[in-house]
C-alpha cells in the first residue's frame, strides 16, 4: 500500500487545483456555471464540485 492519501490517488501529475476561496464572490463553472470552492478572482479552469468529481470519474485509472 502507498503512502498516498485519498486526495492525490490517480490525479494527473503536474496539474495544481486552485486555492479554495475564503467566501464570496466565488468563480463559475466552466461547465454548468453553478458556483465553485475557488475564489472568483482565480484564472484558469474551474470546476464546481459535482462537475469535478464527474470528471474525475471519466478520467479515472483504468486496467
């Protein structure tokens, strides 16, 4: 067993996730434009929590 935690099993290595936001204004998401942890200010890619956690069960390690 790996000494990993849960947070960074199977992520794709060299990807940073943005800082979680204090409070409001939070930024959208980019896909369904709900609300995200990340402050609004953040530049990048932004997923609300469930559109992240679907995307990384598309993206999940395989055998």
């Amino acid at each position: 067993m790996s000494d990993e935690d849960d947070t960074t099993y199977c992520t794709i290595v060299g990807t940073a996730k943005p800082p979680k936001a204090d409070g409001p204004p939070y930024a959208e998401c980019v896909l369904c434009r709900e609300p995200t942890e990340y402050p609004e200010s953040y530049k990048g890619i932004t997923l609300c929590p469930v559109c992240e956690w679907q995307e990384a069960q598309r993206t999940a390690c395989s055998g």
